[in-house]
C-alpha cells in the first residue's frame, strides 16, 4: 500500500479552496492538513509516504468526463480511439474517470449490449469507466432490463429522437422508457433532434447538390433541437421522471431547459467544449477539413457561445463532458466526401477538455470553483458516483491532479495522446495542464511521463442520480 502526501498546494473543489495538504493512504483520500497543524509532518515522519510538491499548483479532483466513445461502431466505422488509447489520452488530460455508452444490438438485449462492452474494457483502461446504456430498441423485454442494469451499476440511458432507423426511438418509445425511469431510479439522457425532420432537410439538401460538410450544421437546425429539447422535457414531465439532455449546443434549447427549470422541472443539460470553443466557421472550412467538426448536434454560429457561457454560470447547464467520438480525417472522416450525411459524426476532445475549460478561469467567465464543479464534481453527483468521485475529502478515491495553472502548451494533433490525426484546436495556446496526475492513489502520469499501464481502471457501479437528493 503506497501513503503519498501532496504538499503545499491550493486545494480546489467544487465547494472550497484552502491551502492544505492532502494525505492519501493507499487508493483512498484520508485526511486534508492545514499548514501548521502537524498532520502531515506526523503522516510523513515514518519516512515511508511518498511527498509530492505541490507549491505554486492547484490540487483538484481528476475530472469526470460522463460523455465519451471509445471504440463505437457508428456511421460505418469505429471511433478511432480504444479503451486502451481514450482512457490513457483521458489521464494526460486530468481526466480520472469516463462514464462511456455501452449499446443495445439491433434486436439484441441490453444484457448483451453491456457484456459486449464490458469485454471491450476489462483490463484495458488507464482509469476508472463507468457505463450508461443506449438504448436502441425500446421493447417490453428491454423496458423491463432496465431495473437489471440499474441493480448492476448502470444507472442511465440514453435515447435519441435522432438517426431514424439506426438508433431513433419515437415518442412513444420515449414516452415508457421515461416512465420506466421514475420507476427504477434510472436517469434517462436524451439525444434532442428532430431527426425525422432532419432527414427531409438532408435529402433535400443533397438533391441541390449541397454536399459539403458545412451543410450537416444547416440540416440539422437549431429549431430542431429546440423542439426535441421541448417535446423531451414535455414527455420526462409527463412520466414525472428527470431529464438530462446531452450535447446541448443552441441558444433555442438552453432556452427551453432554463424556462423548465425556472418552473421547478428537473431537466438538467450538459454542453461540451467544442459547443464553446468552435462555431460553424469551423464546418465551413474548406476542401473537406470541415469535416473533422462534423458532429452532432451540429457546431453553431458563434453567437451562440454567449449563452452557453451563460448557461454554465446559472447552472441551466450544469455539466461540461466532451461527446468524445474520434474519427481520423484520413481513412474515416472521408468516407463523406461528395455527401455531408456520410461523414462519421463526432469530434476527439477527452484529452483536452479540462485545460479549455480552464482558460475561461483565466479570463474570469467562470470562477476556479465553478470549473471542478462542471467537469468534475456535478458529473460525478448526477451519475452517482459522488463523494467517491468529483471531490477531494476523506474516504474518496485519491483520483487527485496537480494542475499548473501557469503551464502555457499548444493543442496539436502532434503531441496528443488521443489516436486521431487531427486536433479541433491544432496551434491554440493553452495556459494550465495536469502536472502530475493520481488514479486511486496512484501516480499515471507525472511530468511529461505517463506511467500507468491498460487494465489499471476498474468498472464503478454507479448509485442512481445523486442531483435530486
Ligand atoms: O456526433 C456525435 N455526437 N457522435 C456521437 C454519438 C452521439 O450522438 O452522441
Ligand atoms: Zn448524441
Ligand atoms: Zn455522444
Ligand atoms: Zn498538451
């Protein structure tokens, strides 16, 4: 059992900041020290904890990304990065846990959906996983699972109103997957597009010859999520079940979570960074690189980020995952030229997330607090995984970064970690990154040093919605 105590840094969560050191014993968090109390002297004195130095860096809780894809087959491929690479790209990015999307099979089980993903992960990440359920056919036999899943530490699954005949539920469908929810304690996530409506935009588009990848953000209309956003939390208010819609990108439907919240509905989103980094400019960059925006829901006109940044300050948006769903723009993200709608929908962004966030720290749009709370501390509450994960306090699991907020780096496709040949934000200067990073008590990456190894991640069997308690 290794003792490691971190000292002299600024401990940040999403309640407090105080000078203190931090005692690990073994995997877990035992003890914070102020300065000057003796603790971590007497912690220290027997010469056998490890001391890392701390002074001048915050200490914060490993973030928790509740959104990520790793190896999903999707538009005719597989997202690029493995368990193996995502999970390890996800640690040099201060990223301790993953909450990744087991699917149900065409016809198949949600049994079945979660074994075939549980054999993709044993024994290969870097960090600790989680699992949420897609749930692409919603029949009796699936409908009754869900109390199964949630017993085994699955405890949320996801819909979409979009993709009609691949992944698409209807209303109906919606409507008793809902309710089933409010009965098992199971949160449902909702992908919010109309798709059916979608669907005629992209026939429509390509029958003009507009093939290009900027016209996958015009099909898919900001309206169209809006309306989905309305008609799911209508449907969830209905079952009177929760509602957490993921990838949220318009002002139109952060406008439809906030109106229910402020009515005392229990919807809760999340955004992304690429919602608050990017735009459509990004889509329209010419000969086909748009492509390697292309995700859904779509990148939107710049005005948008406003009210995203908005949202992520009032808490109408209360979680920041990254939708991590990498394809390489050789060999995958090509397989839409000549039709935008061919074009592998998802963007890389596990690695980088915590850094991006962190530079609206630095220009004051959100407070230090506010950046653990979105990308660790809400993440791990709303999917039952709090106080283990998302915090720093006695008895959590030491997933602990040493972040320099100083550290100045520049996002590229050269130095990542994450197994896609591009990067969204290729040449951006970013000021903070994970110096050394902790899983469960112990160090992965150090220094420009990654020293875990595949199969250091454990499966977490996640408690239900903790954001209602
Ligand atoms: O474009 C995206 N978001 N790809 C991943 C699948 C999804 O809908 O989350
Ligand atoms: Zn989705
Ligand atoms: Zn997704
Ligand atoms: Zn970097």
């Amino acid at each position: 059992m290794t003792r490691t105590l971190i000292r002299g840094g600024l401990v940040v969560t999403a309640t407090d900041e105080i000078a203190a050191d931090v005692l690990i014993d073994g995997e877990q968090v035992v003890a914070l020290a102020t300065p000057g109390s003796g603790l971590a002297e007497a912690f220290a004195s027997d010469g056998t904890a490890t001391v890392l130095d701390a002074t001048g860096r915050y200490v914060i809780p490993g973030g928790v990304d509740a959104h990520t894809h790793m190896e999903m087959p999707f538009g005719g491929t597989v997202a690029a990065d493995t368990f193996e690479t995502g999970t390890r790209a996800a640690a040099w990015g201060g990223t301790t846990t993953i909450v990744d999307f087991a699917i149900q099979p065409a016809g198949g089980s949600l049994r079945e959906g979660l074994d075939t993903w549980h054999a993709k992960a044993e024994s290969r990440c870097a960090i600790d996983y989680a699992f949420h359920m897609i749930m692409s056919d919603v029949t009796e036999a699936s409908l009754k699972e869900m109390e199964t899943l949630v017993g085994a530490g699955v405890t949320s699954f996801k819909l979409f109103m979009a993709y009609p005949g691949v992944l698409y539920s209807d209303d109906g469908k919606v409507l008793r997957a809902l309710q089933r929810g409010a009965d098992t304690g199971g949160l449902i996530m909702m992908h919010a597009e109309n798709g059916i409506a979608i669907d005629v935009l992209v026939e429509q588009a390509l029958a003009r010859g507009n093939t290009d990848p900027r016209y996958h953000g015009e099909v898919r209309h900001a309206l169209l999520e809006a309306e989905a956003t309305n008609r799911a939390i209508q449907l969830a208010r209905v079952a009177g079940a929760p509602i957490y819609i993921v990838h949220l990108s318009a002002t139109e439907a952060l406008a439809e979570v906030t109106q229910a919240r402020d009515a005392g509905v229990n919807a809760f989103a999340e955004t992304c960074p690429q919602y608050l980094f990017l735009s459509v400019d990004d889509l329209a960059r010419p000969d086909f690189e748009g492509a390697k925006y292309v995700c859904s829901t779509p990148l939107r006109p710049a005005e948008h980020q406003a009210a995203l940044w908005r949202g992520l300050r009032t808490d109408d948006l209360s979680v920041v995952s990254t939708d991590h769903c990498p394809f390489c723009f050789t060999g995958q993200k090509d397989l839409g030229v000549g039709d935008f709608s061919k074009i592998p929908n998802g963007v890389p962004g596990v690695e980088t997330r915590m850094d991006l966030l962190h530079q609206a720290v630095l220009d004051g749009r959100i407070g230090r607090r506010r950046w653990i709370e979105i990308a660790c501390a809400t993440p791990a509450r709303m999917f039952g995984l709090y106080p283990r994960k998302g915090t720093i306090a006695p008895g959590s699991d030491a997933d602990v970064v040493i972040y320099d907020p100083a550290a100045v780096h520049v996002l590229s496709a050269r130095t990542h970690h994450m197994a896609v040949d591009y990067s969204c934000y290729e040449g951006r200067p970013v000021t903070g990154r994970a110096e050394t990073v902790l899983s469960r008590g112990r160090v992965i990456v150090d220094g420009g040093q990654y020293l875990g190894s595949a199969g250091d991640g454990c499966f977490l069997r996640r408690d239900t919605c903790q954001a209602l308690r």
